[in-house]
C-alpha cells in the first residue's frame, strides 16, 4: 500500500482534544502495522507552541498550517488547506476524530477531491493485505465492513473512545514543518465574529478516569443514592444507562451509550446495567470494567474484566465500606 499516513490533530485553547490523541494512538499502530509514515498536521493561529509539545509527545512529523485566517474553524479555509495538503503530501489514509468539524467539512473535502469518506469507524482489520474499516449502522445493531476502492487518500474518521489514546507511544523523531498554504481571501466565504461558549454541562465523563454508574437495577431516585455514594468514595464521576435518565433520576448528560456519552476511564463499575448494546457501545473501551447484576446471564458480563453476581444493595455497600478503609 502506497503512501503515508497523515492525521489531522483537533485545538482548542491551546491543548489538543482527546479524541486527537486517540487518532494519533491508532494512526501509529496502523502506520507500524503497513509500514508507512505517519505525520500530524495541525491548523490555527500561534500554535507553534503546541505543535512542539505534540511532536515531542508522540514523537512524530507534526506539519503545521500557520494563518491569522485560521484563528476560528471554518469549513472552506479547513477544505481549502487540506486539498493541498493532501495534494503536496499524497497520503494513503487522512484520519481524523468524528467531531462536529470533521462532520461540517470532511464530507465536502472528500468531493471537491473526488475521494470517499468512511465516517464514525470503531474498528479495522487487515486481511490477505486488505485494509478495511468497522462502522455501526441500525444504532449499534451491525457493523459494516467497509473496503477501500478508487484512488487514495482515502478521508476516514473515527469514533469518539473507539481507540484507547493510552496507545500513544513516543517514536523519538519529533519534527516541526510548517507549509505555507495559500489561502485567499476571496475563497473564505464566512467569517467568525465571535465565539460563544455554550451552556457547559457539569459532567464531562469523556475525561473521567474512574466511572461508577447505575442502571434500572437501582430501581427508584432514592436508591440511586448509593450509587452516587461509592463514586463519591472512589473520587469517580457517575454514569448512567437511559432508564435513569429518560426517569429523572439523574441528567441528561450522566448518560453513557449511543445517544449519550462514549467514555474510556481506566476504570468503569457498572451496577445493576443489562448491558444492551445502546449502553454498550459506550462504555466497552473502558480500560477495566467491573460489573454488578444479579442476572448471572445479563450480557454486561461479556464485556466485563470482573464480574459480581449479586445484589446491587448488598454489594455497593461492601464495596463503600472497603473504600474507605483502604483511603485510611
Ligand atoms: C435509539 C435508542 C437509543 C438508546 N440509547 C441508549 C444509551 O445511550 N444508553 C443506554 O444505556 N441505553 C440506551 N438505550 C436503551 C437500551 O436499549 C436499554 O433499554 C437500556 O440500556 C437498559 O438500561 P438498564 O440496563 O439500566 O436497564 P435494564 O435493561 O432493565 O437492566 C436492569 C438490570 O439490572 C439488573 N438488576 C435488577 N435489580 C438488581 C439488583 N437489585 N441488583 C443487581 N442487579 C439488578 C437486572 O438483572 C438487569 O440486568 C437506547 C435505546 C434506543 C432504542
């Protein structure tokens, strides 16, 4: 397979996003696993202090896009300065996070390029020298295998806590290049006035690094009490399947699955969780999980490193009590 492997690395005030760092982390064992080169390439204003901290971080080539046009996002000057790049460069694969940009601009610069794009991926596989990339369609119900075809580079984005960022490894042969892309006025149609930060939730889970959620098996708000007890203990953020949301037993933004949050803590207890594939597909990249149900055959248990057949309310309080001894 041709080419190189270049990955487009997310901003904002200053730090990369986590879901960079995991395209970064799988961009490297792919570029391992084909034996091609992979370099980061990076756009905005000032960011050349950040394109040497994530050089020196994964140790790769990181190209920079440098503009005062590019202080804000805008899809055209994004489409107008990866068609060169991508011109100058000839990747075989441009991978980027399936982000609300990547959504706004990937799909246009894949046709003003004449290229296919594979969005929202979770998983890949090499078979007979074939590279092909997992996508979920029908909710998470299947997942599609989908093959390369036509000339690269071939645009693909991938799926928040899909790939573990902990892969990151350095490769010790940091660089700073930065292209000089033109980038005309005439071509940027819009301009960003201002910036307005929306309302911020009070969960962020994607950063959590321990999570200890509750399920219908908590059965009322009350009970659910516990649940926010143990986290409390553990220093944990709480999570949530939709039942404890859609009941009001706790907000929106607690839950974990394909219409709320996909986490990858190092550590996720899951209490009183089925485990239907909507829950899922949001928690099963987690670096450990620990699952309590009192159904010895709830399908949480397949995807769990540690599993405790028993009762919800008889267990956490154990676990609470152990907790807190060992914090002594
Ligand atoms: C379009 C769509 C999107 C969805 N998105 C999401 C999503 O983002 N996140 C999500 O979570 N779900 C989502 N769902 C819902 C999903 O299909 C399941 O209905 C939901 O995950 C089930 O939640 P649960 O495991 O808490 O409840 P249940 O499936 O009812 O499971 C409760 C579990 O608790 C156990 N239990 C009961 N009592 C106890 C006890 N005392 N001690 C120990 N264990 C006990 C039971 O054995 C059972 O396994 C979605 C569904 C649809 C259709």
């Amino acid at each position: 397979m041709p080419g190189k492997i270049l990955v487009l690395a997310e901003h904002r005030a200053g730090k990369l996003k986590s879901i960079s760092w995991e395209v970064i982390g799988f961009g490297q064992k792919l570029a391992e696993q084909l034996q091609q080169e992979l370099k980061v390439v990076l756009i905005g204003k000032a960011i050349e202090c950040l394109a040497d901290e994530v050089s020196r971080k994964c140790g790769q080539k990181v190209l920079t896009i440098i503009s005062d046009r590019c202080e804000a996002y805008t899809p055209e000057a994004h489409c107008q300065i990866l068609s060169q790049v991508a011109q100058q460069e000839s990747p075989f694969l441009f991978l980027m996070g399936h982000t609300y940009q990547a959504v706004d601009f990937a799909p246009k610069l894949a046709t003003m390029l004449g290229r296919g794009f594979i969005p929202n991926c979770v998983d890949y596989q090499i078979e007979a020298g074939r590279l092909q990339f997992v996508r979920q369609v029908f909710n998470g119900k299947i997942n599609l295998q989908v093959g390369l075809k036509g000339e690269p580079p071939y645009f693909v984005s991938l799926q928040q806590g899909a790939f573990n960022a902990y892969e990151v490894q350095s490769r010790q042969s940091p660089r700073v290049v930065n292209l000089t892309v033109p980038l005309p006025e005439e071509m940027l149609k819009r301009k960003v006035l201002e910036i307005v930060q929306a309302a911020q939730g009070k969960v962020d889970l994607s950063q959590a690094e321990i999570i200890v959620a509750g399920g219908r098996g908590l059965a009322s708000k009350e009970k659910f009490q516990i649940i926010l007890d143990l986290a409390h203990t553990l220093g944990a953020a709480v999570g949530a399947s939709r039942p404890v949301t859609d009941g009001g037993w706790l907000p929106k933004e607690h839950q974990i699955g394909s219409s709320g949050q996909t986490v990858t803590p190092k550590l996720y207890i899951a209490c009183g969780i089925s485990g239907a594939i909507q829950h899922l597909v949001g928690m099963m990249n987690s670096s450990c999980i620990v699952a309590i149900n009192k159904d010895p055959n709830a399908p949480i248990f397949s995807v769990a490193d540690y599993g405790i057949v028993g009762d919800v309310f008889k267990v956490v309080p154990v676990l609470i009590e152990l907790a807190k001894e060992i914090r002594k």
